[in-house]
C-alpha cells in the first residue's frame, strides 16, 4: 500500500469521523505501486551480464557450461546466461556420429546479443588442438562486430573439452586468442586462482591456467567433480572481475 493507504482505528473517534486519506484508495496507490515496481525492475536490470557461449557435441561442455553459470549466478550483480552456437554438421551425419539430441531449453545465440554482454566465456571442444568448426563458423560470422569494434574491452575467457590428456587443453584455449585479439577484447585466463586443486595428481582432471576443461574419453566419460568445480570457479572468477572493471553496456 502507498503512504496513508492503512487505516487506523483511534479510541477517541468513530470510524465515520475517520479521515478520507486514513482509507485505501486504489487509484491513488497505483502511482505508488508502479514506482515501487518499476525500482525493482531497475535494479534487476542493472545486473551485469555474463554470457556463457558454447558449443557441446555429446554433452560434456555444456555441463561445465551450466556449472559454471552457478559461479557467475553466486556474484552479488551480475548474472550468467547460457547460449548455445548453431550446429553446422546435416542431421544424417549427427546421427552417425550417434550424437544425443539437444535441449531445447537453452537459446541460441545471435552475433548481436554479444554486445549486450559485460563479460564472455566461450566454450568448445578441441578439434586437432583448436576449437571446432562449429564455433569458429560463429566467430567467422561475426565480422560486423570487428568493423565497429562494438566488442572491445569486453572481457573474455575459454573453457574446453578434449578426448585426452594430450589432446589439447592448453592449445585449444590459446589458440582461440587471435579471435578476442582482433576484436579488442580483455583476455582473461584462471591462472592457478583455483588453488590446491589446480596442483593435485591423485586423479584425471580437466582443465590449465587457461580456462576450465573436461576430458571426454570417448564420449561416454562424465566430469568429475572436481573438472565441475573448477568450471563453477572460473563462472565466479570471471564475475568479481565483470564486477570490478566494468559498467552496464548501453549499445
């Protein structure tokens, strides 16, 4: 209710000598409400914004994907939202490869919506050691973006998947460089902010100073909790630093 709109019942005095701006008047309360709404509505879209862009043939990227949405989600102010980058193989040859249907939950993202975003973090897993074609095909699609440099000083970071040890969770993080280069994005790798878990050697773990990363095996390996974690750290990580450097874009 706005200001007046309680009524409160005085001992010395009837209720018919009550007051008119002792009772609730609707009419005269919207004004009130809307403002309150309206504050609200503000604030909510004051949050700074973390778009989480990836690419995941079987599954394993986007898990991190999610985790990590629950890192950046945990920073007072800042939200993450997950888009998904379109597919390029033909239906035919998904299904030899026996790649799972996908959820339609999550949208797909246009090369447009990026310059809604504070901060970015691109996922993909590694073809030969660089990123797949999938999500090189959007990058390529993004050459209006370049010309005004409408992404500049955004900040940015990679996180990945590979099918072994040494199959690239370094190279497929650093290679991807060259495209926030020439867009004039903030590269923002993890480092070894992660800690302890960053050094041990009791387990397979996923992941470099470059960003969080998963082992797939041949598909059908899930991430450990550990692989998880550090995605989640790495949601938060990018986050405090949206949350630090940078203001709500108006383009």
């Amino acid at each position: 209710m706005g200001k007046g709109g309680g009524c409160i019942f005085s001992k010395k005095r009837s209720t018919i000598e009550a007051s008119d701006q002792d009772l609730a008047d609707p009419v005269r309360d919207a004004p009130v409400q809307n403002q309150i709404e309206n504050s609200l509505f503000q604030e909510e879209s004051k949050k700074l914004k973390v778009f989480i862009v990836f690419y995941s043939m079987y599954g394993h990227v986007e898990c991190l994907a999610k985790r990590m949405k629950k890192g950046v989600d945990s920073i007072d102010g800042v939200e993450g939202l997950l888009y998904r980058v379109p597919e390029t193989l033909p239906m035919d040859v998904l299904e030899q490869m026996r790649v799972p249907q996908k959820e339609d939950e999550l949208p797909f993202v246009s090369v447009d919506d990026l310059v809604e975003a504070d901060g970015l973090l691109f996922g993909f897993p590694t073809r030969f050691g660089s990123m797949a074609s999938q999500m090189k095909a959007f990058f390529d699609s993004t050459a209006h973006l370049w010309e005004q440099q409408r992404l500049a000083g955004v900040p940015a970071g990679f996180f990945v998947s590979t099918g072994t040890q040494g199959g690239g969770q370094e190279t497929t993080a650093w290679t991807a460089i060259t495209q926030l280069a020439h867009h004039g994005m903030v590269y923002v790798p993890i480092g070894y902010t992660f800690g302890a878990g960053m050094f041990k050697m009791d387990s397979i773990r996923g992941g470099s100073p470059y960003g969080a990363g998963v082992y797939s095996g041949d598909g059908t390996r899930e991430p450990s909790e550990t692989e998880l974690a550090l995605a989640e750290h790495q949601g938060r990580y990018m986050a405090g630093i949206v949350r630090r450097f940078a203001t709500p874009r108006n383009n």
